[in-house]
C-alpha cells in the first residue's frame, strides 16, 4: 500500500491539506484512506447513546453498524497507543494512504508551514519530510517548496514521490 503523510505544528493547515487531497485523489479515481492521529483522548460517541454506554460499561471494543457505516471502537483501557505500523495493518486495501501527523515516524511527509501559525520548520532536521508546503514566499529553507494553496501541484509531487503517475491510474480507473 501507498503511504503518505501530511505534518506541521498546530494551525499550519494539515487537515485543510489532508482533505483537498482526498477530494483530488478521489476525482481521479483513486481509492483514498486516511489515518489522523491526535494528542489528546478523542470522544467518537455520545453520552447517553447505546455505544457510549457500552463503552463506559466496560467493553473493550464497541462496534457500531448501519446501513451506511460502521465504526470500530477501541478502549485502550491503559494499553500502550498501538503503533502507525499496527493501525496500517488494520486498514482495508486501497490506493494511498493519507496520514496526518505522525512527525516523529518514518514514513515520507511534506510539511505544512504557515508564517501565522508562529513556529519553526521541521523538515530542516528530519529526513522524512520531502517538501515544504507553505504560504510563505521566501522561505528559506533547502527542501522543496510547494504552494500551500495549489492541490493539484502537492499531489503531482506524492506520485511523483510514491512512483505513481496521473495517467496510470487513469488508465487503471478506466479499465485501458
């Protein structure tokens, strides 16, 4: 599977990103994951609904289905966080997968950079990251610099980056 990663401090425009992307993928036929990961203890559920009261009884894993979707949760009840390794072994088959966050694990990233956000660049330390997607129009820095604003210019680079071309998968989606 095809793993990219999206990553900046706080405010930078990471999850703006990380969906302008899927959409793009997605109108070019392409079937799109993604795993965001967070900081803080995330609540899916609401209390008072069956899945919350499940949950809060005890259950280690609460799964909720409908006719539209399902969703898998895990109460890691003092367990270690499971790794971007273990969770990606968990996902289903498809095209790329969009990770959001993850700074400190290995797979390649850009890195999205805004002046407002009031921080320091990553990538300048760490190998991972690729290119620099930024509103800043003479950031310094030695990696490559895309525009923050310009979607389609990013995904060219993740295919480029990930050997994948738009008219491949054109043809792949087209049955050619």
């Amino acid at each position: 599977m095809n793993v990219y990663g999206v990553t900046g401090w706080k405010n930078s425009g990471k999850t703006t990103l990380v969906e302008s992307l899927v959409i793009h993928f997605t109108k070019l036929g392409m079937s799109v994951s993604t795993i965001k990961h967070a900081h803080h203890s995330v609540k899916i559920d609401q209390e008072g609904k069956d899945s919350h009261r499940h949950r809060a009884a005890g259950a280690s894993q609460v799964m909720l289905a409908s006719q539209s979707r399902w969703a898998l949760m895990t109460e890691l009840r003092d367990q270690k966080e499971p790794t971007l390794k273990d969770l990606l072994a968990g996902m289903n088959p498809v095209d790329l997968i969009l990770i959001e966050g993850y700074k400190r694990d290995t797979h390649p990233k850009i890195e999205t950079f805004r002046a407002a956000a009031g921080q320091t660049l990553i990538g300048s330390t760490d190998p991972t990251i690729k290119a620099v997607a930024t509103d800043v129009a003479d950031l310094q820095t030695d990696q490559t610099i895309l525009d923050l604003n310009n979607t389609s210019q990013i995904a060219d680079f993740i295919l480029a980056q990930l050997g994948m071309s738009e008219p491949a998968i054109s043809r792949k989606v087209h049955g050619l």
